[in-house]
C-alpha cells in the first residue's frame, strides 16, 4: 500500500481492502483538485502502486477520469480496444491493465470527490454486484476523504477504522461467497 504525504491512512486501508476484495491486481484512489479540472492519484495498493501515487493527469483523461466527470460507475472489459484508455500512464506505472472498473466518489451534495479504480479484478463480469460494491465501497471512501479534509487532525473514530471495517467485510462476503465468483 502506498498513499501520498498527508494523505489520511484510512483511505490507504480502503484501497488494500477494495483490492482485496476484487481478487485485483490493483486499486487506487485519485481525488479532483479544486477547481475540477485534474485528478491526482494519492492512494494505491498492488501492481503499479508507488509508480501511480502523485501522478497527476487531466480529469478529462482515462477511464477514471470518465467516471469522474459522469459521475458513474463503469466496466471496461477490454481497455486496449478503449479510446478512453490513458496507456501512457499505466505504461508509466510497470502495468497495464486487461480490464478497469471504476467509480466516482461522491459527496453527500452529490460533488465528484475522486474516483476508485480496481484493475483486472477476478469477478463474475455478467453480473451487477461488481458496479454496485465498487459504487458503495466508493461512497464510503467518500466520507473518509470528506472527514479528514474537513478536520485533518482529528478524523472520527468511526471512519478513521473503515479500512479495518471493509477487510472485515471482505473476509465474511469471502467465507459466504455472496454472489460473487472468481
């Protein structure tokens, strides 16, 4: 796991679990800066993750970037066929990806926060249980990055254990299969 300078370590928990959770290669988080315009990646567990924190791209770029700016979820299945694929920067990272799935995190104003990505993970691609967790792991990943920019120094007890909270769940909808196939 790797998460930038400053960055809460909660968020850093939630993508190590995310990933963990997708049976992925790997998972990141990039959050919007403030005017909207560039998204930059500040945590990261797996294949690529020291290369991708601190990378800074347009939010207008890659597959991440069109789930931040629609505001929804989405499944590449094949991001080589994808003209929506940044290549360049997953080439910069030492993977590329088969696959990305992506989801922006929203506020409770419904304000584009950033976006999770979870690549190749090893999920049954026919079925909607893959968008919809991602989409409720990202709102969770929401309220952690809202807390801790609104009070840095004192994130609360509940969302400071979310990563802990979404290993745990990962390890029950694993011991239950919910669903979910790899």
């Amino acid at each position: 796991m790797t998460i930038a300078p400053g960055v809460d370590a909660a968020l850093g928990r939630c993508v190590e679990a995310t990933r963990a959770l997708f049976g992925a290669a790997a998972c990141s988080i990039a959050l919007v800066d403030g005017d909207g315009s560039t998204l930059t990646y500040v945590a990261s567990d797996g294949a690529g993750a020291d290369e991708i924190v601190g990378v800074s791209m347009p939010v207008s770029r890659g597959i991440g970037g069109w789930a931040a700016m629609s505001g929804q979820p989405i499944a590449v299945r094949d991001v080589q066929s994808d003209p929506r694929f940044a290549r360049d920067v997953a080439e910069s990272t030492h993977y590329v990806p088969s696959a990305i799935h992506a989801a922006p995190m929203l506020d409770s104003d419904g304000e584009v926060l950033g976006v999770v990505s979870v690549l190749d993970p090893v999920v049954e691609e026919t079925s909607d249980w893959t968008l919809n967790v991602l989409g409720t792991i990202a709102g969770l990943m929401a309220l952690v990055t809202a807390a801790a920019a609104s009070a840095p120094a004192t994130v609360p007890q509940p969302l400071a254990q979310l990563g802990s909270d979404v290993l745990r769940l990962v390890a029950s909808w694993e011991a239950g299969d919910s669903g979910r196939s790899r």
